[in-house]
C-alpha cells in the first residue's frame, strides 16, 4: 500500500516540523493561550528608579546561566550554584520592586523550590530518571523567568 506508506513516514516528519517551528519561534508573534501567570501592572512607584530594571537585568544573567549549565560536563553543584545565585537575584529584584510583579515572582519561586527538590532527589539518588527531574525542573524555573521577564518588559523595556 504506497498510499499508507507515505503518510505513515509523512507524518513524523510533519510532528519534528511542527515541533522545531514551536522551539524555533521567538515568540514575538504568538500568543499562549493561557499564560502560566497574568502579568501585573506595575505600580509607578517601584518602577520610577532604575534599581528594578537593574536587578531584572541580574535576574536575566543568572537565569541565562542556570539555562546554559551543561550537567554532563558541570555537574549537580553546577546546578546547585546556579540555583543560589538566581534565589539570590530574585531576592534582590523583589527587594527593588516590592510588591510588584507579585505572582511572577511567587511562580519563579515555587519553580526555584522544585528545582530544590529534583537537586535533593538527584543527589541522594543520582539516576537518569531523577537527572531527567533536575533538566525539567530547570525549564520551569525558565518559563517562570519568562513570564516575569515579559511583565517587567513593560517597564524597563
């Protein structure tokens, strides 16, 4: 049956296509269709001064390089430095926002805490499964970032 056999090899072809168009896109010109938190509106307060931009710009570095660890090559502590150093930046950009972007922050919170949890489990128990744990952990903390990063792309640009 050639018929069946073309769009039994057509469609894995279409899934990869369609999967890397997904991971390819810069997001720009798509909308989720249910973001994984509602963006707040700032209050002009936090905002007036240049030390949330600042602290969101340390907040992306530290993020960028929790997303670029290598846990092959780097390690669980690699891992675990990074997540230090993002709570740390996220302590401080709270600090200079006070009380804005409040549910982005509690997100990117709770993903810091499972990431915590999936480090613990991968240390006590290191297997594919629970390193398999500490990579998706590490997305949400990602995604989290994201959806903070665009709330306070409508303050600091």
């Amino acid at each position: 049956m050639v018929g069946g056999f073309r769009v039994a090899r057509a469609v894995p072809a279409l899934m990869i296509a369609v999967a890397l168009a997904a991971g390819c896109s810069s997001g720009s010109n798509s909308s989720p269709s249910t973001p994984a938190t509602p963006p707040s509106t700032p209050s002009p307060t936090a905002t007036a001064t240049g030390a949330v931009c600042a602290a969101a710009s340390d907040l992306k570095t530290a993020v960028n390089g929790l997303a670029s660890i290598n846990v092959a090559s780097g390690g669980l502590s690699s891992v675990q430095a990074a997540l230090a150093d993002v709570s740390a930046k996220l302590d401080a950009f709270q600090a200079a926002a006070h009380n804005d972007f409040g549910p982005q922050v509690s997100a990117m919170r709770n993903a810091l805490s499972k990431l915590r949890t999936a480090l613990a489990s991968a240390s006590g128990s290191p297997s594919v499964s629970t390193i398999a744990g500490v990579a998706t952990s590490v997305g949400d903390v990602v995604a989290s970032y994201n959806s903070l990063r665009a709330s306070v792309a409508t303050v600091c640009g």
